[in-house]
C-alpha cells in the first residue's frame, strides 16, 4: 500500500471512522479522538500493506469495527491511568486535608512529602509541554485554568496530563522506584 493508497482511504472513510468514534468513546476521553483515529487508519495499514485494500461497504464496515475496538482500548487504557491519576491527585491535594484534620501519623506525613519531593523532581525532567501543564495541575489549578494560562484548549490540556502521567510511569518504572 502506497502513501497515495492510504490518503484515498483516508478520504472515502473518514466520517464512518470519526462517526464510530462518536458513538464508542467515552465522552471523558474525547481529547482522545484524533489518536484512536490514527490508531484506526495504522491498523488498517498495517493489515493491508502487502495485500490489496478493502473497497466500498468492506472498506466502511472493517474501518468501522477496527474504530469501535480502538475506542474500547483508550477506554480501557483510560480507566487504569484513572486510577493513576486518582492516586497522583491524591498525593497532592488530598493529604493537605487529611494532614489537617490530624488523621495522619507524623511519620507516614514525611514519607508523603518525600515521595511528594521525588515526584516534583521528576517532573522537573519531563518534556517541556508536558512538564509546564503537570506543574500547573499540582499547584492546584483547574483544567480551564490550565488551558487559558497555557493558551491552548482544555482537551489539550488533558492530553499533555495523560502524556506526563505517562512519562512518569515509564520513568519511575525505569529508576525501580515506586510507581506513582
């Protein structure tokens, strides 16, 4: 499959692979529509690359499934970094509170802010987009407000989020250091 190939098949079915998208992805991760979108045309490619493309209905109906499997991957993969991200989140906003009502020993308060310390450094190592728009999340600024400081959208916003998350897994996994 050419270059070409793949573009006119881009072309002839793009509203049946962005209205499959529509219908399976999650409203929460619909600044991921242009990723599942990619995802959907590379398994295509990748499929047919040394066999002849699909025409007509069986191109619509393959591209169709291909997407709706690809929605149910990004909310798959949505729900685990949901968990993450309740965990990161929690770190840095919710044991303020709990360290103010005095649930929290002494000693598990300085573990917290060790680990707190370790993460911050970490992030300080983050690519540039990614590092500015974690940074401004931990110092406890919404989405929007993210979004209008940065100059960018909030579905943006969100991506570089999840991109940062995903940085710091990988980066903590690397060092062998507790996972955040």
């Amino acid at each position: 499959m050419t270059q070409a190939e793949l573009a006119q098949v881009i072309e002839a079915s793009k509203q049946t692979v962005l209205r499959a998208i529509g219908r399976h992805l999650p409203g929460e991760l619909h600044a991921n529509v242009e990723d599942v979108a990619q995802e959907t045309y590379l398994r295509y490619f990748l499929a047919f690359k040394h066999k002849p493309g699909l025409t007509g209905d069986g191109l619509q109906r393959w591209l169709y499934v291909a997407a709706r499997n690809e929605c149910r991957r990004a909310a798959r993969k949505g729900r685990r970094e949901g968990f993450a991200l309740f965990r990161f989140d929690w770190m840095f906003r919710g044991r303020h509170a709990v360290v103010e009502e005095d649930f929290v020993a002494e000693s598990h308060v300085k573990e917290s802010e060790q680990g707190e310390a370790r993460v911050r450094l970490h992030v300080l190592e983050m690519p540039e987009p990614f590092r500015e728009a974690t940074q401004l999340r931990l110092n406890g600024m919404k989405m929007a407000e993210i979004a209008r400081s940065l100059g960018v959208s909030a579905g943006t916003v969100k991506s570089r989020l999840a991109r940062g998350r995903e940085w710091l897994a990988r980066y903590t996994n690397a060092k062998g250091e507790e996972r955040v």
